[in-house]
C-alpha cells in the first residue's frame, strides 16, 4: 500500500481557524503547557505546524457539515456532470450553484472555511519559522517558507476563483479580526507577485525524490508552483506574463523529470499516484485510517467515491470492475460519453456505464454513467478502521503533466510562438488516449482536448470562463434541469451571509 507522510489530521489547537474574519478566528491554545511563543521556537514542532497547514488540502469533500470536494464543486457549474443526489434539495446548494442561482443563504460555506484555515495555518508557519531564528537550519527554513507560500497561494487561489473579491491578510488577523477586502483583481497581483517571489528563489525541486524519502510524498515542488502560477495567469488572461507562464512549462516538460503514462487508466489506480503524470495529488489513505463522521479532520481517506457511485449497487454476475455501493451524486452527462471518439481510452475511464456492469438505484439526473476515475471500489477502503464512507484511499490529482503540456500549446498559440511545438504538446495528449489522428494547435482544438482529458477534475468551468464561452455554453437545457443562462455577474459566488455578517460592515457582497 502506499505510504502517507502528509497526512491529514495533525490537528494543532494552535493552529485551527474557523471563519474567514469571525472573531474567534485566532483564538489558539497551546499544544502543551507551554506559551506558544515558547512552544514553536523547535525545528521539530515548527515542523509539526507546516505539517498542519497541509492538513486543510483534504478538508473539502467533508468538513464544516458540507461536501466540497473541490473538482466537483467545479464541474457541477460547467457542463460535462450533473449535481444528482435524490432530488434537486438533496445537496440543494450544488443545484443551485449549476443553475447560477447561488445566495448567500444557501451556498458553499464549507470550502471557505477550509481554504481559510489553510491561510491561517500557513500565515503560523511563517510566523513560527520567525521565532524559531537558528534553531532551523538555513536550508530547512527556505524549504519550509518556500512550501508554506506556495500552499498559501494555492488556497488563496481558490478563494479567489470561487469568490473573487475576499478578505485578504497575509499576517494572522488581531482582535477584532476584520480583514481588508480586495477586488478580485487586486487579489490575483498580489498572490501572482508572491509566487513569482517564491518561484524565483529557486528553492524547491522540480520533483521531490519520493526514494530519497517517504517524508516528501504529497509536498508541494517547483513544478506545482509552476503549474499555479499558469492556472492564474490563464485565467486571469494576463497577456503580460504568458510569456513567463509559457517558461514555466516548458522548463517542466524539458526537465525529464514528468511523462505522460502510457495508459489513461493507470492514472487513477492506486498503482498510479505520484507516478511520471503526477505534479501534485492531494492524498488520502485507507491503511489504518481513522476519519470518522464524529471527526472529519483527522486522518483518513476521501468521502469523494461514496458521493459519486451509483447507489444501491449490484453487481451482475461475474462482474469484475469492484465496484461498490454510492449515492448517486455528479453522474456523467449523456453528452459527455457521446462526445469522445470511438477508440478515445479516455471514454470508458472517464464514464463508467453502470447499465453494463450491474443495477442500481436511478437516482435525480440519472443517466447510466458515473465518473469511473473516482468510482468507488471496495479495494480502496478496506483497510480503514473507522467509517468506510469517508476512507477511500483514491488520491485527488490536482496537476498533471498533460496538463503542462496543453497548457503550453495554448500559450504558444496565444504568443504567436512555434505552431509545431504547440503541435506536439498538442497531440503527445490527444495520441495518448489511442487516437492516431493528427490534431491542428487552435485554440478551439487545445480547449477542446482539455475538456476531453480532465473531465471531474475541475478544469471545465473555469476553461469556459476564460476563454469567453462560458455565456453561450452555459445554457438552458432540453432537460430542464438548468433553467439560467450564465452571466459575467455568476463569475464570482455570492459570499457566506454569515461571514457578511462577522466582517461587520468590512465585507461588500458579491453580484448574485
């Protein structure tokens, strides 16, 4: 089984953040009886706080009385899954959310709070390091500071996304912990400067040598930073460093140390995590794994699988994908399975057509198809020791390096660059799948292959948003499950009443 030593869980006391800007979002005790300013001042226990700032990776999927996992929270506002469950009120906020009808009363509070918790976290890191002084060696506190930015980045990232203009601190908050709101724009500066800071310091490696050490499977690397600084500046369609952008990648590809594999499959079996693909995952484990209903925050697997299989499963005789019991939430559109080629891999892996492997409950917005890359098997929480609903041991993958590849097709056609090069990052992809077709390097072609590659990996949504199509893709449906049409005011969600109501007066509310 493979070994975990990121681990989700180590819950610090001092360490813990609630609410974006509520007024107990720094109310700490120590771990000991010692002050904490005494406390944090080891090279062990400053450890234990970068540690801890990893821990929210894994909250989303189920934490704060909600599901989140962030993929599906993508994917359920483009058009490629369905929100499912039992009926429209079942998760009635992913609902909402697809039809663009989010409200402050009724929206995805549970990520919020996670990604600011990571925040926090990450802002105790920096500060802890700071007293600390010699007590860490110098290579250790670059490491450490460089892996604690860049995780920052990424949760302010997804704030940013999701929410647009947010609260935005870069040291912990003090009584009456009100922090300023910036403008989407002005938080995309100011995380992009950071990462270009970090990136240029050079300090983290391309790919952590996971030989070398268990202790560096699942930390943040070079390239993860590389493949965050791309996402933002290609979403925030910043002409002006797709340039840098485009190094990045390149330096990615031309380093040797990522590969596609060589079976689309393969990526999303146990077998594959953290394989030639992978730039980041976000792990979960199943071997001794102790997350229960009672504490989601502790260590364990994913929730994720049970949410997206189909529900009272039965395997037809002789049947041997393993696939066990779910719930019937983000099942695969028709269109989607119709739109791959006869021959694309990437179909039978991304659709998994329960209709020919066994009966099950056909729940709201059923089609038949269910998200085979996190379909849950019984394989994959077996060794769990608490509650099996929320122990999967399937990995999140959060960058991949075909990803990095049509990343930088994409950015050579935007900057004019070498069409046969953005050819060949093109099609290295596209072959892949076992398609022996050529395909040409226009941007239609790149996003479209994007769309067929990363389906349930929370990429559609926001491909659609930055490249201007989302108003006229993002339409009523012949079903009638999706009334609205979507809108630049749907860009940013409604943000939380009850952190509106917290920020007395300090938080403006989003156009809704």
């Amino acid at each position: 089984m493979k070994a975990i030593k990121i681990y989700a869980g180590l819950v610090l006391a001092a360490s813990v953040a609630l609410t974006g800007c509520s007024d107990d979002f720094l109310e700490v005790t120590p771990p000991t009886q010692n002050p904490i300013d005494e406390y944090f001042t080891t090279s062990e226990h400053v450890y234990e706080s970068l540690i801890a700032a990893y821990d929210p990776l894994h909250w989303p999927d189920w934490a704060m009385n909600q599901y989140n996992p962030i993929n599906i929270m993508s994917d359920v506002m483009a058009d490629d899954i369905w929100p499912g469950g039992s009926s429209r009120t079942d998760n009635q906020y992913w609902h909402l959310m697809m039809n663009f009808e989010a409200n402050p009363e009724n929206c995805m509070t549970g990520l919020w709070t996670c990604e600011y918790s990571g925040v926090k976290r990450c802002n105790d890191v920096l500060t802890y390091i700071g007293w600390a002084g010699d007590n860490i060696s110098a290579a250790d506190r670059a490491s450490w500071e460089a892996q604690t930015r860049v995780l920052r980045a990424y949760y302010y990232c997804n704030l940013w996304k999701f929410w647009g203009n947010i609260a935005f601190f870069m040291e912990n908050l003090e009584f009456p912990y009100l922090a300023e709101q910036k403008s989407a724009d002005d938080v995309y500066e100011a995380i992009i400067t950071e990462l270009e800071d970090v990136i240029g310091q050079n300090v983290l490696p391309m790919k952590w040598e996971d030989t070398a050490s268990e202790d560096n499977v699942g930390k943040v690397s070079q390239a993860m930073a590389y493949m965050l600084y791309a996402e933002m500046v290609m979403y925030q369609n910043d002409e002006s460093r797709y340039a840098t952008a485009l190094g990045y990648m390149q330096q990615i590809i031309n380093s040797g140390e990522y590969d596609l594999m060589g079976s689309y499959a393969a990526i999303f079996e146990e077998s594959g995590e953290w394989g030639s693909e992978s730039i980041f995952e976000i792990n979960y484990k199943d071997d001794n794994a102790v997350r229960s209903w009672n504490s989601p925050l502790v260590a364990g697997g994913t929730v994720l699988p049970r949410l997206i299989s189909p529900s009272a499963w039965a395997a037809n005789a002789g049947d041997d994908s393993g696939v066990t019991n779910g719930w019937g939430f983000a099942p695969v559109r028709t269109e989607t399975y119709q739109m791959f080629a006869e021959g694309d891999q990437r179909r039978d892996v991304t659709c998994f057509d329960a209709n020919a492997h066994g009966t099950y409950e056909h729940r709201y917005q059923d089609t038949g198809y269910f998200l085979g890359k996190y379909i849950a098997k019984s394989e994959n929480n077996k060794d769990q020791s608490a509650d099996g609903d929320l122990n999967f041991n399937n990995n999140l993958r959060v960058y991949r390096f075909a990803e990095t590849l049509l990343n930088a097709a994409e950015l050579l056609v935007r900057t004019g660059g070498d069409t046969g090069l953005a050819s060949q990052y093109l099609n290295r992809v596209h072959n892949r799948s076992g398609l022996t077709d050529t395909v040409d390097p226009t941007l239609d072609n790149i996003l479209q292959e994007r769309r067929l590659e990363f389906v349930g990996e929370g990429k559609r949504y926001w491909d659609l948003v930055r490249s201007g199509k989302a108003a006229s893709t993002l339409v009523p449906d012949s079903y009638g499950y999706r009334t609205n049409t979507w809108s630049e005011s749907k860009k940013y969600l409604p943000i939380p009443q009850s952190e509106i109501d917290a920020a007395q007066g300090t938080l403006t509310q989003n156009n809704y």
